[in-house]
C-alpha cells in the first residue's frame, strides 16, 4: 500500500494532482472554502483560550493535498492579526506535484531550498505573501519546532496509512499478505505484468504476535470471541504516538478528521479509480489505495504513550462543524454572494453535513462518502467523517467536543 501511493518514482500521489473532477475523488476543502475556514477557528481558539495565545505557534499540517484548506485557514484567520503573526506553517508532503501546487495555492515565494541528510528528506523554505514562514518536509523527523506549542492537522491523512489485515482461522490468527500470482492462475486473463493476490500466512507472523495482540488487549472477552478479521494500522498506531509524545512535550494540539469509526474494521481496504471503486489489485500505482480509520486504536495508542496527552471524540463532521458556526458562516457569505454563488454555498454546506451520501447519481466528483459497508451512522460525509482531537493530559474538552 505504501509503495503504490508514495514510490517516489511510480505512487499514486507522487505522479499527479489526484483531486476533483479531473482527478479520482474530491475532499471536504475542496467541497468548500467553509470547511478550512472553520478549521482556523477551532485553531484559533485553541490558541487563545487553550494555549494563552502564545507569541509563536507551529502548525503542521500532514498531507495538505492542494493546499486549499490551509490557504482558506490562512486567508479565513487573518482579522486576528497577533494569531497569524504567531504563525509558523509547517507542511508534509511526499509528493513533489502536490506540493507544487500547494506552493501555487499559498501564494509563496520560495526562499530557500536545503537537502537535508534525511533520506529522500528535502526540505523548502518559504514565505507566503502575508509573511507567513512556510516549511515543506517529506516526513515528520525532519521538521524543526521553534519555541511554542504545536498544533498538527490531519485531514484525510490518516486513512493513507498502510494496514494490515489480521484473519481468524481454524489454525488460529494469521496474516493475509499480498502474493505475486506467477501466471499459474488460469481464471486470470490477464497476461502483461505481475498480478498479485491475498494469501494467508500459514501461521502466526510477527505481527500477529505484537499488533493484532496489542489491539485484541483492548477488547473484552465478549468483543473478542465475535471477532473473525480485523485491520490494523501499524503506521496509524506510531503516529498517534508521536502526536501525543509531541503534544505531551511541548503543549497544544493535534486534530484527526477523517472517515472511520471509534472501533476496528475487519476489511475496509479500497481502491478508487476514476470516480469508481476498483479492485485494490487493479493497476498499482494508478488508483487511489485507502482504509477506513479505527479512531479506538488512536485513542488507544495516545494512551498508550503515556506522554502526557489525552483524546476527545471522535464525533462527527456534522457535530463539529455546527458545533463551530458554520451555519452563522453560510449566513454571512450568502449576504454578499450571486446567485450562482449562494447555490454553490448552500450545497457545499449540505455536502458536508448530511447524513446520507447523494444517491441520485449526480454526484460526479467521488468523495469516500458512500462506502456502504463501513460507516456507522450513516453515509453521508457529516456522519462517515469523524473527528478527533489530542490535547495535553488534564485539559478539558475543547470546542465542540464538550
Ligand atoms: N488533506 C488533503 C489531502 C488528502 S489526500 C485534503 O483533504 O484535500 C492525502 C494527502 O497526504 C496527499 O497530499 C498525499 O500526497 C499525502 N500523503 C499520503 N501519504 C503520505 C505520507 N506517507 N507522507 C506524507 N504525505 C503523504
């Protein structure tokens, strides 16, 4: 999964811009620029009420996409002229088209460009045309806090995060791993490049002995016993741990949204290609790979850590964002707007809040809204998309998680 969406060379996100219509699903901030506008006010609330509007605040952004929720956090957050003048932006990003795009988006100009001993771990130094210091990494290890707490924002990253897929047998838990298919397979047609497949590991792997029995740990007998396969995010697991021990060390926040559920999935593994779900075996590289997220095993894995830091929620998209005034927001961009604007706003606000997906078959630009199987509470992105925060231990809910 790792290498067919982030192989420098051949991934799925490293080759092009993967969003809209043109691309093969489209995301909450491109829906619309409410969706990052609220973002920036939950961020600056955290900084004024939370963290006592520190003079330096470091966000991090992982997987920023077209930048579009980071330029209208920053265009959104500008009237609070001591906020953005505490901001320093940091962006992690693997893929140099992306990450193009994003610098078109935020409006920099670059500064500096360094190749830092990190392997693959180039970094760009920039400034937006607000003077805002903006710094792209390849990975988390490579960024550099400057004084001042630290708020991190995953949207959609998360569910990027390879999984491993665990199966009860009657040889008792094993593995499914991914199989190169030598050709042998006479029910396959297909004859030009290597074919994989899903075997099961014919005993215990080491990851059945360290993951699966860290995350079966959590369970009670009874949760347990109706349990026949579950999915396990390794990469998940050791990034809510390194949130907390960053949060625990340094003050402030961390918010994870994303479409999962507060539990585990037995096979929520996808492919999407074109607007269309495919099979994950399907040209490798070219469809979009993801999996639904188990916020428990977040949670789990913060507390885990024991690094000072606690989780809130998850709730739900819908909740977090009313809980935040997007309706008072909708209100007041419809005050100014054409009509061709007003419509674009109010069905961008629908989108993002309801309960059932668009069944109507209009709906062109595929978001992972409408995977059935796997939501709970309802298909729609204000129900499958959860939200979840990480702040330091003792720090009461923030807002909406109250
Ligand atoms: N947050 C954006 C994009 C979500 S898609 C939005 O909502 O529109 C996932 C993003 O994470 C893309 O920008 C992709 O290039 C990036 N990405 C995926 N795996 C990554 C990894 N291992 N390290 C860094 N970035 C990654």
């Amino acid at each position: 999964m790792s290498e067919a969406l982030t192989n420098p060379t051949a991934g799925y996100y490293t080759q092009r811009d993967v969003f809209g219509t043109a691309g093969d699903f489209i995301t909450s901030p491109e829906i619309s620029q409410m969706f990052g506008e609220m973002i920036g006010i939950w961020v600056v609330a955290q900084w004024q009420t939370s963290m006592g509007k520190p003079k330096k605040l470091n966000l991090v952004e992982l997987g920023p996409g077209r930048g579009t929720l980071m330029a209208d956090l920053i265009r959104g957050t500008r009237v609070f002229r001591e906020f953005s003048a505490a901001l320093s932006i940091n962006l992690v990003e693997v893929s140099p088209v992306l990450r193009s795009i994003q610098m078109k988006n935020l409006g920099v100009s670059v500064m500096d460009e360094t190749h830092s001993t990190h392997q693959m771990g180039d970094q760009v130094k920039a400034h937006t045309a607000a003077g805002i210091p903006v710094t792209w990494h390849r990975s988390m290890d490579s960024i550099e806090y400057s004084d001042g707490p630290v708020l991190y924002l995953a949207h959609e990253f998360f569910d990027a995060l390879p999984v491993n897929q665990f199966q009860l047998t009657p040889r008792g838990w094993c593995e499914r791993l991914v199989d190169e298919n030598y050709g042998n397979d006479v029910s396959s047609d297909k004859t030009n490049g290597p074919h994989f497949r899903m075997v099961l590991s014919p005993g215990p792997t080491p990851s059945v002995r360290t993951l699966l029995q860290w995350r079966l740990q959590s369970m009670t007998v009874q949760e347990r016993s109706k349990l026949k396969a579950i999915e396990i995010s390794p990469q998940a697991v050791a990034l809510a741990e390194t949130l907390a021990e960053k949060i625990g060390c340094h003050g402030g926040a961390a918010l994870i949204i994303d479409y999962g559920k507060d539990g585990p999935y037995a096979d929520s593994l996808m492919a999407i290609k074109n607007h269309e779900r495919c099979d994950v075996f399907d040209t490798p590289g070219f469809a979009d790979l993801s999996a639904w997220v188990d916020f428990e095993a977040i949670r789990l894995a913060v507390n885990k850590s024991s690094q000072g830091a606690t989780t809130y929620g998850p709730i739900s998209q819908a909740q977090f964002l009313h809980g935040l005034g997007i309706i008072e927001r909708l209100k007041k961009l419809l005050e100014n707007a054409s009509v061709e604007q007003s419509s674009a706003l109010i069905a961008g606000y629908h989108r993002l809040v309801s309960d059932e997906c668009n069944v109507d078959g209009n709906d062109s630009n595929e978001s992972h809204e409408s995977h059935e199987n796997n939501t709970s509470g309802g298909t729609g992105m204000g129900q499958s998309y959860k939200v979840m925060c990480i702040v330091p231990s003792g720090q009461p809910p923030p807002i909406p998680f109250q």
